[in-house]
C-alpha cells in the first residue's frame, strides 16, 4: 500500500458545507459538511486515478498539453519548471 499526501483546500459555503479542491489534483472538487464525508468524497474521487482504463483516455492536444476525459488540461511546461520537486515515498 502507498501512502501519498495531497494538499486539500475547503472553502465554506452558506449551506454548511464545504467545497473541497486540491491544488496538487486538477479536477478533484468534491463537497461534504463533516470530516468523514469530506474524506471519503475525497477517496472517491482518487480511486478513479487508481483505474488504468481511466488513464488510457488521456489523451495529448496539438499543442503538446495532457487532456483528462473530464476536460481538464494542463500545460506540460507547469510539470517541468512550475511544480516542485517532491521526495518519493516508498510503500
């Protein structure tokens, strides 16, 4: 088993509830109003990364991007010079 750490950012909404985004996650928006339904909405949504059939419908644009099935994209020059470097964490 892996474990890996994603920042998690939760902004309250007027109903009680809290959107749930992660910087670290292109896409990940999930909604809940207790830590327990936060974090298993949040697991919810990472195990679709987990699916190797989901990543084979990613596909490149003409200009080089990476494009999820969701729509999302982003530039793959964010990857190499925006992001830090992260220490890989054996399981």
């Amino acid at each position: 088993m892996s474990i890996y750490s994603i920042r998690l950012y939760l902004e309250p909404n007027p109903d009680g509830q809290f959107t749930v985004t992660s910087p670290d996650v292109p896409g990940l928006v999930t909604e809940g109003d207790t830590p327990e339904v936060i974090q298993a909405n949040v697991q919810e949504a990472l195990e679709a990364l987990l699916d190797e059939d989901y990543f084979r419908q990613v596909s490149i644009d003409s200009a080089g991007g990476i494009v999820w099935p969701n729509g999302y994209d982003f530039c793959p020059n964010y990857l190499y010079e925006d992001v830090p470097a992260v220490e890989s964490v054996a399981s």
